[in-house]
C-alpha cells in the first residue's frame, strides 16, 4: 500500500487522499465501516480563500442550503459564516455511506489587515457561496514617478 504513494506523479494532496481510501476500503473490510464514516463526515463542507491585490475571495460549497439560511457577520477583521443543512432522515432505511454533511457549521475567518470592511459583496450561484472583500486604495502597490 505504502509503496504506491511514493509516486513522483501525485501530490501531496492525492496521496493523502489515496492514503484516506485505503484506510476506509481497511475499516470496511474489518466490518468497523460505520465508526470510520462516523468520524470522517462529521466535518464541515470545505473552504476555499483566494487573495489578489484587489480583493479577498471566499468560496463556500453550500448546495442543498437556503441562502437565506446562511449568516455572514463581520467584526473587526473576522468574518464569521455559519448555517445549517437539515437532512431528511428515513426511520426505515439503514445508512449505508454518508458522503454529505449535514447540521451546523460555522467558520471564522481572519482576514488581513488591508481589507475595507465597507466593501463586502456576498452571492450565490449554482450551490456555491462568494464572498467578496476588497481591499482598500492605499492598501495597493502604486508607481511613483521620479520628477
């Protein structure tokens, strides 16, 4: 197994996440499923931050979730984003694998110091949440000319 993810041709990421299947196709076959799935699931859907000199860019899976059910607050330079998805549990199946999270998450960002609070932009398209935080004027790198 380990031999594999030496590989020159994955990264880090892909062997973590190889490494990650091996482990639950282990815990399956030592009939210990559920506990693995149990643990590994109960996170939160994952964050994208990305930075330019323009702006900082909060992306936010969030399919399955009302928008208006989501909070965005800002305090000094932390923004908080929580929500809830509730899902639909049938009494009469068993849960086989749950791949989607569901009830509450809640994330606190630090954002950098530059940032004009005054100038926050958030939207929703195709399942998908994006914050928009520019930066301020005097933040941004400027030519100075010689005279």
């Amino acid at each position: 197994m380990f031999a594999r993810l030496n590989g020159f041709d994955r990264s880090l990421t892909d062997n973590f996440m190889h490494l990650e299947s091996e482990m639950e196709r282990l815990f399956e076959a030592a009939g210990l499923r559920g506990l693995h799935h149990t643990a590994k699931h109960s996170v939160q859907p994952q964050m994208h931050i990305g930075s330019t000199l323009e702006q900082v860019d909060i992306y936010l899976p969030v399919a399955g979730i009302d928008p208006k059910a989501v909070n965005i607050s800002l305090e000094r330079n932390q923004m908080t984003i929580s929500g809830q998805r509730d899902v639909e549990k049938s009494d009469s199946a068993k849960l086989v694998k749950k791949e989607r999270f569901d009830g509450e998450f809640r994330y606190q960002i630090n954002l950098p110091d530059d940032v004009d609070q005054e100038k926050v932009e958030a939207s929703y398209e195709q399942g998908v949440l994006h914050v928009k935080i520019a930066r301020r004027e005097a933040a941004k790198p400027r030519q100075i000319t010689i005279q």
